[in-house]
C-alpha cells in the first residue's frame, strides 16, 4: 500500500480495477463476435521507421484485414472505456474532447487526409492514433477565450490580410528586459497602432551559445531569463485586448545538443540516437555531404560533428551545438507537433516555422524542399485546423525564388498561410544600391502572379542577416553577371564601394565562392550613421529620404508590413557587440542591440531624427487603411520607361474613391515625404461616381530627379499619365 493511502481509498481502487476489468470482457466479447471470428490477439504495431544508417529507404504501405481492422477500432473502444472507467474511480475528470462535437466535428473532415499523409511516411498505426490523442488532449486544455477566438477566425479565415494588418519584430530581451515588463511596454506599441508582434526566439535556451535563441533545450518552456510560461500567456493575453495577435519563433529543424533528447542519445540511449542522425563512422555522413551544401561555411563549416561521449558523429547542418531532428521517426513528429498545440494554448496566434526547407533528410539529395517537408507541413497545418484553428503559420524560406511557391500548398490543401517576403526585401535593396528596379520589377511580378492563397509579410530588415539570393536566371536576362553583382552590393553595404553611404559588416565571408552576406540596421545601411557621423546635414536629409522611401515602397506590396524594433525611431548599429565575447564572432549582432529609449523619447520633439522617421510610419499606417488594400485587391507593376522607378498598381472594384470631382487629395491616405509628413497623393481623371478605386504607387530609386510614363490601359488606367520625381520620392497618383 503506497505510504498515506487509507483502507477505504485502497478498496475503491480494487474496485475500480474490477470495474475495468468487466469492461474490457464485455467489450472485447463483442468485438471479437463483431469480428467473424477474427483473432482477439492483435500484436500492438511497432514503428517502422528506418534507423538513421538505413536513410533513403521508403518504407511499404502496411496491408490491414478488415477483420483485424474491426479487432482494432474496438480495441480503441476497449481503451477509451477502461479510462472513463479509471478517471471516475479516481476522480479524474474524463477528456471533454471526445465529447466536444467542435471538435469531432473538425477531426472527421480532415482525418482521412491527415491519416493518408501520416501513412506515406510512417506506416505506423500506433503513431497516428498517439498524434490523434494529443490533438484531443490539447483541445481539451484549450482555454475558453482561445476557443472563442477559434470560432471567430472561422467565420474570418482571412483575417492576416486585412488591410490594417502592422507588424513589429523583436527580441523580449533587448526591448524590454523579461516578458513582464514587455506587457507594461505595451502602450508602447498601441501608439504605433500594430497589430502583430513577432518575438525573437524565447524558449529554454543555452547560454551563451544559441544562436540567438535558434538552439532550443525545451520547447515547451519559456527560457528562464525572459520569464515563465504564464507570463507568456498573460502577455498573450494582454496583446488580445490590445488587438495585437502574439507570433513566436518554433524551429523545427534541431533542438540543442543540451537538450534533454540529445543528453539521452550522449548517454548512449539509441532510443533517442534515433531521434537525430547519428553514426558509428564516415561512411554515411560523406555520402551526405556529396549532397549537401552547407550553411555557414565560414563560422560552422561542415555538415556533421564529432560527439566524443557519444562515439558517434551527429548531423548538425547548422551550428555544432544545434542537432538536426530525424523526421523518419513520428515519435519525433508527434512530440514536436504536441509542442505547437501546447504553445498555440498559452496564446500564441502565429508560428514563425524556422528552417522548414531542411527538416526532411534523403540521401543522394540536397536534403532541401523535398516533398515530405511539404508532407509534414500540411499536416501541421491540418492539426492546427483541428485543435486550435485561430493559429497561423509563418514560414520561413530562405531558398531560390521558384522554390516558395510550393510552401503556401494548394487552395485544395494549403500549407503555410504566409511566408516570410525574402526575396523582395533582397531585391529592395539591390534596387537601392544600383539604382535600378528592373530585377525588384521582375521578382515582384512573380509573386503578383501567384494565386490568391499566397501571402507575404513584408520587411526591410529582422534579426538575420541579408543573403543575396537574387534569381540569377533573370540577371542574366537583364545582362548583369550574377557573382559580379552580388560581390558589388555586399561590398556596397559594408562602406567599401566608393560613394557608398552605407555602414554595415558582412556575415559568413566564404572566399572559395566569394559568398557573402550583409548585417546592419535600416538606418545605418540607408546611410544616416554615416551621416551623424560625419556631421553631413545635406547626407542626412538625403539618407531619410532613402529610409521612408524603402519602408514606403515595403508597405506598398502584396502582403503586410513589419517593421524591425528600432526602424520606427532609425536606430544605428550597435558597434559594442564587439566588445563582447560571448557575442563577437556573429556579426549578426550588428543589428540585435538594445532598444534605445532615450532616442525613442525624442519622437515625440519635432524636427529630431526620430520624430521624422516616427511620422513617416505613421503615414505607413494611414496609407494602409485605403480601400485599395482590401485583401481581394488587384496588384501588379507597371511600365515607368525608366529604370530607376518602380510603379506599383493598387485597384480594387466597388469601393469609395475617397476623391471629389475637384481632384482633391485622398481622404485618409497619407504616404510619406522626406520630412515625415504625409507624400502627396495626386488625383488624375478621376470621376466622382465611379465604381471601384485605382491608386499609384511611385517610387524613385535615384538620387536624381527622374521623369515616369504610364500608358493607358482599358478598365485600369484611363488616360497616359506623367510624373516628374524628386530623387528618392513615393508619390501616389489616385486613377
């Protein structure tokens, strides 16, 4: 008898094992009679997930009798009644969700799809029904108010592409401290009138290597230094009321070598050996690498790292202290997706899925965008449709351009919901640097073109560093020799080019294939370091120009905007990271620096640096409440005749025009000017009681003036219109 049990508790125990006993005789009993006969023995299914040395080997479609089908499903029943049973013997309460019909109702139209899917990868029945369960158990938890979010996402699917969608991103850390006294913060942000907050990495991490938060030791825990797990669902919950939806970071790929499945495999368990990559000797790891390009070449070369406790060398494709995950296993697909559920109910509204290119490992490949990541992927997103439809995915895919399509699925069986907008933020700066739109023109009218379920979240600069992953194909087209280009701008942005204003630093150097990359805030790449060093006046007012007209063209795209911590108020590089050991060999910290709120102070004094560059958000944000930005709006380029402008079309059917007869400037919209004060809006051959509603995006990428043409177009631009510029100008032009 366990130590403090009474006598009378001890007999209602029995008693309660009776009870399930009984059960499982009277259902087994019928089960087997409902069977013809079948066998009663049903072996429970083992996984058969190739071992990591096997990696390349398909597993086969497992064949079930119908029989030991129906022996099976009652087992399940079995299973369920001896719980109910247990629970009100002990005095548990049974799980709500399999009596929520919410739920079964959600689980039963996607089960079959979410089952086919588990299937073609595993074959593993005991898996799946474990997945199922912790997809119940979740729901179960689901607090009341995330349920009702729930119900209202449902109604409002689209709710990420609203017009006034505004986004932030930042470290909990260097804005605020802890992720207590970001709630107290939060007024902070209500003035800015966001509605999504992206936090950096906040999961238990090791210190001080974790590549700022991307090696993650538990990833059902708040990390200790930024608080706990009910601070974040208090902040969560706190940003609801404010209207802000809570996005995080969930990296897929790896965890740290510090974490609890990776102590097990060094501990010589190959239970969990099974949950990485990992081998006795060279032999597979150099099959990999005849494959496999790696990450950092300069600061963690190689694709593979000696474990010297464990005897073995383990996959870790990214740093030596972050272990890639072995997907072949579903315990480790299970455990990850239980994780999501478990964050998805602290209030987390979007996921930011890190790396997502990489999660699935297949030899004789690149072990990039194979077809099972879109596999896992859909099934996430199925899960979340099931247990927590409120929830969004983020995607992050830093790859060739032709290879994001494929992350946002079908219309028929979608996977992300947005991707993060990579290649237009490297176009947006090849076209500063250069002068010339025609590649940010070119990879624009390919996202334009893709169908309507893919969307973008736009920005200039986050905690990454800037790869120059232009479409090589289509330089070449415009006859720019793509290593020579790509040489000239992180040259360009390092100060290194002759008349380049910019200051930054470069990140990952490799000089076998003179690769590189860029770090540096917005306003020191845009050059107002350079200039409040310098004590340039007539640089500064220039390099504003240059900061408002990159966020105002950002602003202006498909998709929504979100702003670098910092950005609003042109924070500068901050140097002293060199000064730190833990921090110095990552350049990337550059631009990761504490948030400045003596600077921030001053937005509110006119005339100062960060009043400026605070008005011209605010214009971001006016501009963005125009009809011309509803989420069914038609958006496409348009030919200027010149190189160095962009025109960018806005045109959306049935909605006000915000203009009178007399050409007067749009109600509500205001862009942004040099000065941070509104742009100016022009109103061409506009007709009072038209239907519907055009406006033009123009947008200088020079530091001289610069003429634009527009020809006409039937139902879109009525008559040829004509713009003069001043260098580094927005101007909206109302049709």
């Amino acid at each position: 008898m366990a130590q403090g049990e009474s006598t009378h508790q001890a007999k209602s125990n029995r008693a309660a094992k009776r009870g399930v006993n009984e059960t499982i005789a009277s259902a087994v009993g019928g089960a087997v009679n409902g069977a013809n006969g079948a066998k009663t023995g049903v072996r429970a299914t083992k996984s058969q997930v190739a071992p990591a040395a096997s990696v390349g080997v398909t597993p086969q479609p497992r064949k079930t009798s119908r029989a030991a089908k129906s022996v099976k499903s009652a087992a399940g029943t079995v299973k369920a009644a001896a719980t109910r049973v247990a629970n009100r013997a002990t005095g548990k309460s049974p799980a709500r969700a399999a009596a929520s019909p919410v739920f079964a109702a959600r689980l039963e139209s996607r089960k079959a799809e979410l089952e086919r899917l588990f299937m073609s990868l595993y074959d593993d029945h005991d898996a799946f029904d474990a997945l199922v369960e912790r997809m119940a158990e979740a729901y179960a938890a689901r607090p009341a108010d995330l349920k009702r979010l729930d119900k209202a996402r449902e109604q409002d699917p689209e709710w990420y592409k609203r017009g006034d969608m505004f986004g932030m991103t930042m470290y909990t850390d260097l804005f605020a401290g802890d992720l207590r006294k970001l709630a107290d913060k939060i007024p902070y942000l209500k003035e800015q009138k966001l509605t999504y907050l992206h936090l950096m990495p906040l999961l238990t991490m090791p210190h001080p290597n974790n590549d700022g938060g991307y090696a993650v030791e538990d990833f059902d825990t708040v990390d200790p230094k930024l608080g706990t797990n009910e601070d974040l669902a208090n902040l969560a919950r706190k940003l609801r009321r404010a209207g802000i939806s809570l996005c995080i970071d969930f990296v897929m790929n790896h965890t740290a070598s510090s974490h609890r499945w990776a102590k097990a495999a060094q501990d010589g368990d190959p239970e969990y050996q099974d949950y990485y990559f990992c081998y006795d000797d060279r032999t597979v790891p150099d099959e990999y690498d005849a494959h496999v390009p790696q990450v950092f070449p300069n600061t963690a070369p190689g694709n593979f790292t000696w474990n010297e406790q464990m005897g073995k060398w383990v996959m870790t494709q990214f740093y030596p202290f972050q272990w890639d995950l072995n997907y072949r296993n579903p315990k480790v697909l299970v455990a990850m997706l239980g994780s999501v559920m478990h964050l998805a109910n602290l209030g987390v509204e979007v996921f930011r899925i890190d790396a997502v290119p990489y999660i699935w490992k297949e030899l004789g490949t690149n072990c990039r965008n194979l077809p099972q990541v879109h596999t896992i992927v859909r099934m996430l997103r199925i899960v979340l449709e099931c247990v927590c439809p409120a929830v969004v995915l983020k995607g992050e895919v830093v790859m060739a351009p032709k290879e994001l399509a494929a992350y946002f699925g079908t219309p028929e069986a979608p996977e992300c919901h947005m991707l993060y907008n990579v290649s237009i933020m490297v176009n947006l700066w090849s076209a500063l640097a250069s002068r010339d739109v025609r590649l940010l023109k070119a990879q624009i009218d390919k996202l334009d073109a893709l169908p309507e379920n893919c969307w973008f979240v736009n920005y200039l600069r986050c905690h990454d560093d800037i790869g120059w992953g232009l479409d090589e194909d289509v330089e070449r087209e415009l006859g720019i020799d793509p290593l020579k280009h790509k040489e000239f701008l992180y040259h360009f942005y390092e100060g290194a080019v002759p008349g380049s204003w910019s200051m930054g630093e470069l990140y990952n150097y490799d000089a076998v294939t003179r690769d590189a990359r860029s770090c540096g805030t917005t306003a020191s790449l845009t050059g107002i370091e350079r200039a409040i060093i310098t004590h340039d006046r007539p640089l500064l007012e220039t390099s504003i120009k240059r900061d408002l007209l990159m966020h105002q063209t950002m602003a202006f795209l498909r998709g929504f905007p979100m702003l670098n911590c910092g950005d609003e108020i042109g924070q500068l590089n901050g140097w002293d990271y060199k000064d730190d050991p833990d921090r110095v060999e990552d350049s990337r910290n550059l631009h990761r620096s504490k948030f400045d709120w003596e600077a921030a102070a001053l937005r509110k004094k006119s005339g100062t640096l960060q009043n400026r560059l605070w008005r011209g958000m605010e214009g971001l944000r006016e501009e963005r409440h125009d009809p011309c930005f509803a989420p069914d709006a038609w958006v496409s380029t348009w030919d200027t005749f010149n190189d160095s402008v962009l025109a960018v079309v806005r045109k959306v059917d049935g909605a006000s025009d915000g203009v009178d007869a007399g050409g007067a400037d749009v109600a509500g919209t205001a862009g942004v000017a040099a000065g941070g004060a509104a742009a100016r809006v022009d109103a061409v051959g506009v007709d009072a009681g038209s239907a519907g509603a055009t406006l033009v995006g123009l947008f200088n990428f020079s530091d001289e003036p610069q003429h634009a043409h527009l020809n006409a177009s039937d139902g879109i631009i009525a008559e040829p219109v004509d713009v003069d510029l001043e260098p580094y100008e927005a101007r909206f032009v109302r049709l």
